[in-house]
C-alpha cells in the first residue's frame, strides 16, 4: 500500500473515530461544515481545488470535458451536505458518476493531494482537514476501477 493510501485510510479512520465521540468542548458541537466556514469557504476550496487539478498532469486530463461551473457546483454541494451543511447534493452516486471511467488509485491519490493542497491554502486547521480527507478517503471503492 503506498504512503498515501495508507495516510488516506488513516484520516478516514480518524473521521469515522471523531465523528463517533461524545462533544468534550463548545467547539466540537459545531458540525464539519460550520468549522469550515461555510458554503463560502467551500466554493473557495472548490475554486482552488480546480485551479490545482487543471495544473497537474497526472489528472488534468480526466478534467478535459469538465464544465468547471457545473463540477464546482455540485462538488460544493456534495461536501455541503456530506459536512452537514443545508444543501443538498442531486447528482448522481459516486459509483455510478464514475462507472465506465476506470480511475486509477494513482489518479484517486493524485486528486486527495490536490485536495490537501487546496485546503492548505485556506490554511484549514488539521482536524478538518482529515475529516474532509477522510470522508473522501470513504468514497475510494465507488470511485476507482469501475
């Protein structure tokens, strides 16, 4: 197993472990998507994470066809709802959105990097970070070799 997909097992394994913890302190009431600042600072993430895909060749190329407005938008959804945010996410599941496309871990690998990458920018705070990496760590068998 390479280093990340051991690191991306690991934050999900974190997430799903926080996630299941009694509250311990006021901040810990709040929920993922509060302590992320919002859809604000998850179009921000997205908009980032975009610019960071389209600038990395291991992957770029599966974004070709990608209507960047569209992708955007239903990124931010989907991690709004998945954080606990307001939104709700319409698009299809993540198997059958990724059926016929035979990703890659490698590429899957590629796209968690970019996601840190994205996140650190906005400097977001450890704990969110592998929450966030973690719940997208989860979605790793529906994503990949399909």
């Amino acid at each position: 197993m390479s280093h990340l997909a051991k690191v991306v097992s690991r934050f999900a394994l974190v997430g799903l472990t926080v996630l299941s913890l009694p509250s311990f302190a006021d901040g810990m009431q709040k929920n993922l998507y509060d302590r992320l600042g919002g859809k604000p600072a998850l179009n921000a993430v997205v908009g980032e994470l975009w610019s960071v895909v389209a600038a990395d060749s291991r992957i770029n190329g599966r974004f070709a066809h990608t209507k960047p407005e569209v992708f955007g938008a239903q990124l931010v959804d989907f991690l709004c709802q998945a954080s606990g945010g307001p939104c709700q996410y319409t698009g299809h599941d993540m198997k059958s959105a990724h059926t016929g496309m035979m990703l890659t871990d490698a590429e899957f690998n590629a796209l968690a990097e970019d996601t840190i990458k994205a996140l650190d920018k906005f400097k977001v705070p450890a704990r969110e970070k592998d929450e966030v990496i973690g719940m997208l760590g989860s979605l790793k068998g529906d994503v990949i070799n399909h």
